[in-house]
C-alpha cells in the first residue's frame, strides 16, 4: 500500500499529539513530535545555562546547534516513543514546568526553526510518517497528502487539563489554566517566524464536542480518503 504524509497541526492542548500517536500506531506510520525538540532544545539550553536575566545567549545557542542531536526510540514495554538529546532520555525532563515556561522563545528564534525542520524534512524522507506540531503542513510539509489542522476552543482546552491535572492530585486553578492556554495562543499566533496557522488545504478538526470515538472515526474516515485519492 502506498505510503503518505500525515500533517497534524494545531493549538496546544487540544489532543494533537495523543490523536497523532494512536494514529500512528494503527497504521504502523512513524510518529514525530516536533514539539519534544523545540523542547529538547529548551533543555539543553537550561542546562548550559544559556538562559540570563538578560535573555537568551543566542550566539552561544547558535554555535552549539551542531552539537545538538535530537532523536526518538519507541520505549519496548508501553510501545510510546521516548525523546533522546545527545544520547540521553529525555522524555520526562522535557515536559516539566520550567521546560514548558521557557520554550515559546527558543520556538520563536528563526536559526533553530531552521535546523529542526531540516532535521523533520529528512525524518520524513521515506514518507509513511506523521507528524504534529504548529508549521508542520505549512513548512515542514507542504506537500503531506493529508493536513489536520486541530482546534478547539479555550475554554474546553482549559476544562480538559484542568480534569488531566486533578485526576493526578495536582492543585489547578481553572481561571489560570484559562490565561496559560490564550497566552500561549497569542504567542503561537503572533510570532514572527513561523505563526501557527492553518494551511489552505488543511482539514479542520474541531474537537470541542467530540467523544475520543468520534474523533477516531472522523480520523481514519480522512485516511482512508488520502490513501485512495
Ligand atoms: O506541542 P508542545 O507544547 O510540546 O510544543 C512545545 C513548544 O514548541 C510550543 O511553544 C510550540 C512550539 N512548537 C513550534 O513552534 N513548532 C512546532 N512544530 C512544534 C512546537
């Protein structure tokens, strides 16, 4: 069967990436999470200590690009990928809070974006491959025979990782979470390089109402489609 490319861009906290996974692991396609190196990256430069008062050291940031590989190996028991950086797992380190606070800068600098899609593109060569993130049917993959462009609205994307947080035991406040998700959509939709939008021949997804069934059943309907057409 032939093979394609899946797109899967959106707003965060709207299910892309657990929608993306479980596609991927249906179809026997290879999932990227293009979010975990721009995180893999924030990491890296926590530790190097590239983070000052005065912002970030993007010389220093720019000479060690090179020196950043990034790459994902499935975990054997839950079958889930796991993020590597420079050999070592990553995968819990990269989701913390203090990751998650200092990455919409280092997404937003034109010379990393610039590496990482080069890296994306190259992943994606073989095709059989989905992807999910902001730019991904926009720049990565402009031509992806099949672009979900995934929303829903603030205050369902808030609600939902309110219950994620309290069924953990973690404190959450619902008004907070509320100004995290529009900051972060402002700040995804306003950057110079790269904003996040929907790519003209994008399927929109809108999952403010939708059951996890119903979304899998709208999801394979649109793959079946791309394959066939
Ligand atoms: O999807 P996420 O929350 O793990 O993404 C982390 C950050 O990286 C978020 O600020 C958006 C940014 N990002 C991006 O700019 N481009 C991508 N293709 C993926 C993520």
């Amino acid at each position: 069967m032939k093979k394609i490319t899946i797109a899967i861009d959106g707003y965060s906290s709207c299910g892309k990436s657990t929608m993306a996974k479980d596609l991927a692991r249906e179809i026997g396609y290879i999932y990227i999470d293009s979010g975990a190196m721009y995180r893999a990256v924030t990491l890296y430069s926590l530790q190097k200590g590239f983070f000052t008062e005065k912002g970030i050291e993007t010389e220093a940031l720019k000479a060690a690009m090179p020196d950043i590989h990034i790459s994902f190996r499935l975990n054997p028991e839950t079958q889930r990928p796991m993020t590597f950086l420079n050999g070592t797992n990553v995968e819990e380190a990269i989701r913390s809070m203090e990751v998650s606070s200092h990455v919409s800068p280092i997404a937003a600098l034109g010379f990393v974006r610039k590496a990482l899609v080069k890296q994306q593109q190259e992943m994606g060569k073989a095709k059989g491959i989905v992807m999910d993130g902001r730019d991904i049917g926009t720049v990565v993959f402009p031509d992806a025979e099949l672009k979900i462009f995934v929303t829903a609205s603030a205050a369902i994307r808030a609600q939902r990782r309110y219950d994620e947080l309290k069924s953990k035991g973690q404190e959450a406040s619902y008004e907070k979470i509320l100004e995290n998700v529009e900051e972060r959509d402002r700040i995804d939709q306003t950057r110079e390089v790269s904003p996040l939008r929907q790519a003209d021949d994008a399927i929109l997804l809108d999952n403010s109402h939708m059951s996890i069934a119903e979304q899998k059943q709208w999801l394979t309907e649109k793959f079946q489609a791309a394959i066939n057409g």
